[in-house]
C-alpha cells in the first residue's frame, strides 16, 4: 500500500509538512506504516509521498483501513486521501 494526500479543492494553503500514517483494524487499529511525508507551499503546490516506498501487509478482504496525519502548523484546509493496494 501507498498513500495519495492532496488539497480538497483549490484553498489558498500554506508551506507545511504533513506527516501520513496507515493502519489496519476495527475497534483498535494496528499501524502498519509511518510518516509518509508530503509538503505544500503557498502557490497550492503538492508533492510527495516522500518515502515512496510501499508497505507490504497482508490484508484480509473487508479488514477496515484507517489514516492518520498531522502537520507542521495548523490546519489551513481539507484534504483527501486514497491508499492505493496492489494484490
């Protein structure tokens, strides 16, 4: 699996480090990669994932994802997110 991380919509952001996680499970989840990093700056520019590198995970079939991320400021927008699974 590798995250996808983008601005929802076309919001004036600001320069910020957003740090992503995944994980597995229902009532407690079990993360299974960390810091996933992606950046912003003032002229609505993205880039990441930096480690592009996947996470390779058996996962059963109807197993509930989550995601988790924080940034380096406060919160100036929505974002979406799509994890992307090869099986």
């Amino acid at each position: 699996m590798v995250p996808s991380w983008q601005v929802s919509g076309a919001t004036a952001v600001n320069l910020r480090a957003l740090a992503v996680d995944i994980g597995v499970g229902a009532a407690t989840e079990e993360e299974i990669a960390q810091s996933y990093w992606f950046s912003t700056d003032a002229l609505e520019a993205m880039s990441g994932p930096h480690n592009s590198m996947p996470c390779f995970q058996d996962i059963p079939s109807g197993t509930r994802l989550t995601v988790r991320a924080s940034n380096s400021g406060a919160n100036d927008a929505t974002y979406n997110c799509a994890l992307h699974g090869v099986s």
